[in-house]
C-alpha cells in the first residue's frame, strides 16, 4: 500500500517565483496602457484608417468590430491561462507576434487579410488587459498595491486625453502607419521585461 502524506496547511504550490517581480508588473501595465491607448487611437483614427486602406463605411465599420470584438472575446480566459500557462507564455510570445502583425497591417491592401489579421491583432491586444490585476496581487509586496493599482487606474483617463493628440500628431506630421507601428515597440519592450521578469 502507498504511504500517503497529509499535508495539513492546504495545497502546495510548485510554481516558481518571478526573478525580478517589478519587472512583471511594469511589463503587464505596460500591456494593459497599450491596449487603452490603441482603442482609443483606433477609434478616432478609423476615418484616417478607412482612406488609408481604401475602404468603404461598412468596410471601416467592420474593422472596427474586429478590432473590438476580438478583443472582447479573448479577455475572460487571460487570467485562467496565466494561472495554468505562465505569464511568460500567455505574454511573452504573444507580444513578438503582435510586434510583427503590427508592423505589417500598414502594407497590406487585400480587405479579407486586413480583416483576419486586425481579428488577430485584438486577440493578442485582449491579452495584455485581464491578467494585470492578479499579477500585480501575486507578484508584488502588499505596501505597493495601491501604487500599482493607481498606476493601473490611471490608464484608463490618460489613453481618453492622449489618444486624441498622438492620434493627430500621427496622421499630420509622420504618417498613419504609426498607429500601428508604435505597438511593435511598446510590445518587444513588454515582451523584453516578461522575459526578464519572469521565470
């Protein structure tokens, strides 16, 4: 007969704690400023977007529920794929191939592969928002919740006042494409501290 073990105090954890926690939480509210700024920024540069790509008004209308919806869709399972897969998994690898999807959206012309990759884009987008809050409450000494959480609060009311400028500065002075360009950035930055921060 097996020895059994009684373990008193409950479950045991056998996850491994992240090397450099801040590290985590910075890339996640990273992620999670990103995804309110890019609707935002989306949403007021649709009619750039809809000359740009040479597009109808359904046609806009439909990449704007693409955008949307995708994102929608994907955002109540992030927390449970964190917790079962790792946030290096759930944000790490994600991050890289929205980097590269968003560096390509500008040149495609071809409306029915505009369509799939915007779906794809707002599916990686939707990643970055859900899991924030429980990496900040896992990952972070409890005497900066608050910060993290106001950090995180703030995101919110910023992406509303600063969308409409970089939205502006964008299309006038260096060109549309940077509305999706400036993702890639943010996102290889995200995915450098994920993979710093966790394990």
């Amino acid at each position: 007969m097996a020895e059994t073990r009684i373990i008193a105090s409950g479950p045991v954890s056998v996850g491994t704690a992240v090397h450099y926690p801040i590290l985590a939480v910075i890339a996640v509210l990273l992620g999670s400023s990103m995804a309110n700024i890019d609707s935002r920024m989306f949403s007021i540069g649709l009619a750039d977007l809809r000359g740009a790509f040479s597009l109808s008004f359904d046609e806009g209308a439909w990449l704007s529920t693409a955008a949307t919806g995708s994102q929608i869709f994907i955002a109540p399972a992030v927390a449970w794929l964190a917790t079962v897969f790792g946030l290096r998994r759930i944000l790490g690898l994600p991050s890289i191939v929205f980097a590269v999807i968003s560096l390509i959206i500008p040149f495609v012309r071809d409306y029915p592969t505009l369509l799939t990759l915007t779906v794809i884009h707002g599916l990686l987008l939707g990643t970055f928002v859900p899991a924030t809050l429980m990496i900040i409450f896992r990952n972070l000494p409890i005497k900066w919740w608050l910060v993290a959480i106001g950090i995180y609060a703030l995101r919110v009311g910023f992406s509303l006042n600063f969308g409409p400028a970089l939205v502006g500065f964008y299309v006038d002075r260096i060109g549309w494409e940077w509305l999706y360009w400036q993702d890639a950035i943010v996102a290889v930055l995200m995915a450098g501290l994920v993979y710093v921060g966790a394990p």
